[in-house]
C-alpha cells in the first residue's frame, strides 16, 4: 500500500504558505448531543451528531532569509489581529487534493533551545463550512 509524503502537505495563510513549516495536523470533530430520557429503551443512551469543527497547528523553523513565504512576524500580526482569516491545507502540486476555508489563529509559541534552531508553532480554529478542492493545472 502506497501513501502519502508528509512533506508535500502544506499550510497556506490567505496565498502564502507560512515560512518554515515542519510538520502540520488538522482534526475535525462532531459535538455528540445526547437524547436519552426516562423512557429511552432498555435505559441505553441515544445521541444525535451535532455541529461540526475543526482545528490544528503548524509547527516551523524561524527563516529570516525567506522573504517569500508567510514570515513569523506576518503570523503573529495575524494571531494579534483576532480576526478571520484564509485558510488552506494540503497539496500544491497539480492534482492534489487541499481543504480550504476560513480560520482564527489561536495562539503562537516560540521554542529558544541551546545549540538548535529557533522555532515556532501556531494553532487555528475553522469557522463556517471548510471544503475540499484540487490544485489546477
């Protein structure tokens, strides 16, 4: 069974990807509403799906020399600006598979270890629908 090369997923913020990245995650989950009542048969709980969301992090190198890519400075400005902004994960190359939407940058973390490479991580919650799409040719 053949899969899928971490490496070529990536995080984009608006059209840029964020500089550094890596390793990425992003989880989706559904609230589980509980409908049991006193007359729920044989006492068994019963539940309902309810809404969806979704969430995950980036973790990336601090790369003062890339002057291309979403810089640390660019994604703390976005954490700070509390607001939504656009998202995308997933391929780039043509045919691959993304989802894309709409996010809020929860926080951001820097890592400063002796003798290593200076880090940061930031961590996002979707708001409204994310849907999926396919780099063009």
């Amino acid at each position: 069974m053949s899969g899928i090369n971490g490496t070529t997923i990536l995080f984009k913020l608006g059209t840029k990807l964020v500089a550094g990245q890596t390793s990425a995650n992003y989880d989706e989950s559904v609230d589980v509403i509980e409908t049991t009542s006193k007359l729920s048969v044989e006492r068994w709980k019963t539940k309902i799906g309810g809404e969806i969301s979704g969430s995950g992090s980036v973790e990336c190198i601090v790369d003062p020399n890339d002057t291309t890519n979403a810089t640390y400075a660019e994604v703390l400005a976005a954490v700070r600006a509390r607001e939504l902004v656009d998202f995308s994960i997933g391929g780039t190359a043509t045919g691959d598979k993304f989802q894309t939407g709409k996010c809020i940058l929860t926080s951001i973390s820097n890592a400063y270890p002796q003798n290593d490479k200076v880090t940061f991580s930031l961590s996002f919650e979707t708001s409204g629908k994310i849907t999926e799409g396919t780099v063009p040719a």
